[in-house]
C-alpha cells in the first residue's frame, strides 16, 4: 500500500508550505532599502534640525562650530519672554486637557468593557475613536465653528476644551488595553469579601488600571503638548501655546534658536512617549 507514504507526502509539504507562509517579513526583497529610506525619511529631518541647534554660526546652513548660545538664548535671550509665556501656556493646557480626558476615558472604559451588552454600544466605541480617523484640519474647522455657534469667545478656554476633546481617544486606548487584560474575577472575588462595587473599584480594579492610566495620561499629554492644527484655529489673538510660537517666528524666518527649542520640545516628547511605553508594557506583563 502505497497510501501512508503519500500521506507522509502531503502532510510534509503542508508544512513546507505553512514555514514558507510564516517566513520572517525581512526576507522580502527591498524589505531592508525601504525601510532604511522611510528611517531617512522620517528621521533625517530631525536629526539636521538638533545638529545645527548647537551650530556657533547665525546660519542654520554654514557650520561655525560647537556652541551652546543659542539654547542660552532660548532662555535669557530678548525672545525668552515670548517662549516662556508660550511654553507656560502649552504645559498648562497639556496638564489639565490630559487629566481632565484621561478621567473621562477611564469612565469611558470601564462601561464599555466592564458594562456588559447595551443598546448602542458599537456606536459609542465609535464615537470614542472617531477623532483618530478623521483629519485633524477637520476637527479643527469643526471645532471652530461650534465655537463661533455657541458664541464661545477665542482664547485660553478655547483651547482647553478642544485639547480635552481630542485627547479622550488617545487615553482611552491604552486605558481599555489594560482594562481588557484584568480578569473579573478579581472584582468578584472583592465583591463576594462583602466590598461594595465602589471599593471593589477603587481598591482592586483601579491599582490594577494604573499601568494604563498613567500610560494613557503620558500620550494625551504629550499630545496635547505638541498639537498645533487644532490650537492655531481655536486661539484667540494674543494667546499662544509653544508650537504656534514657532511657527510664528518660523515665518519671519529660520533662526538657529527656533531650532534649540524644536529640539528640546523633541527630546521631551521622546522622553513622555517613552514613559508611556513603560508603563504600559508593565502593566501588561503583571
């Protein structure tokens, strides 16, 4: 009987077949050369933008060697003033819009993924990630207009709501990540030990959260931090936060300083981001 043999065949070649399909994606061709020039793409940029930061020279072309006066300008220079008010108004707005939203994406995930089966359910988890899809410059039109509707006067308020607004998306992600990954029974358990649903909550669930909250604290954070669409529309006159500063030195043209604080907000960017990874791969791992 010839059938084991042409059994063992198949079942050989099904697995060739599963190795080949399951293949490292790096053995692709032009897998290494794309993603070396998306890096270059990317990253380029910032990179010549933090090296002539510490360029001597006026010029942002022209290197005249290693200094560090133009982050001393940033701080004590006849412009400080400006980027100091600036940079107060960005980490106010940051701080409130990133608690005030991460609170709300807190309570936003505990209904939906502790709340059971309701009536409109996938609707609301729409509406919970919908500023993720649409584009930013539509929000901000749209988020303008509500503004001048309701006769919302432009300024500091402004800006505050909007952060606020867009921000609950982005903590509530990794807020419902680590939600999704506690399991009920601790809860039940709390429950069953005569804990009333707000202790259970407070006692066991939230401690439990807190890898994701303060992952999702960092993100809407810095979000806000670095925003600058939506902030350009809804300011008023004489209100700025850090990135709508810069573009407005920006465009009475490129000074190496503008260039010091684009990499200082860099690096504090990357430092909050890197947090929030941290803290939300803890949180996965417990």
């Amino acid at each position: 009987m010839v059938f084991p043999d042409s059994l063992g065949d198949k079942s050989e070649t099904g697995q060739r077949v599963v190795k080949k399909s399951l293949r490292d994606i790096r053995d692709y061709i032009g897998f290494f050369p794309m993603t070396v020039l998306c890096l270059i793409l990317l990253y380029g940029p910032l990179i010549i933008v933090m090296f002539y930061s510490f360029n001597d020279s006026q010029s942002i072309t022209i290197w005249g060697g290693f200094s560090l006066r133009w982050y001393e300008e940033v701080f004590f220079g006849v412009e400080s003033p400006k980027f100091k008010k600036a940079a107060f108004n960005s980490f106010t707005i940051a701080l409130m819009a990133a608690t005030t939203s991460t609170v709300i994406a807190t309570c936003a995930a505990v209904a939906m993924i502790r709340g059971g089966a309701f009536r409109g359910k996938g609707l609301t988890f729409g509406l919970i990630n919908l500023p993720l899809m649409v584009p930013e410059i539509v929000t901000a039109v749209a988020t303008l207009i509500f503004f001048s509707t309701i006769g919302f006067r432009a300024g500091y308020a402004t800006i505050l709501v909007a952060h606020i607004a867009f921000c609950i998306p982005f903590a509530y992600l990794p807020i419902a990540a680590r939600l999704q990954g506690i399991d009920e029974s601790y809860e039940e358990a709390a429950v069953d030990l005569y804990a009333s649903r707000s202790r259970a909550f407070f006692q066991v669930l939230m401690p439990l959260m807190l890898p994701g909250i303060i992952s999702g604290f960092l993100l809407a954070f810095v979000i806000s931090l670095d925003d600058f669409i939506i902030t350009n529309f809804v300011k008023g006159a004489g209100v700025e936060t850090l990135p709508t500063a810069i573009f407005g030195a920006v465009k009475q043209g490129i000074k190496p300083n503008i260039m010091a604080i684009s990499t200082l907000l860099l690096f504090l960017s990357i430092v909050i981001v890197t947090l929030s990874y941290l803290f939300n791969r803890s949180g996965s791992r417990s």
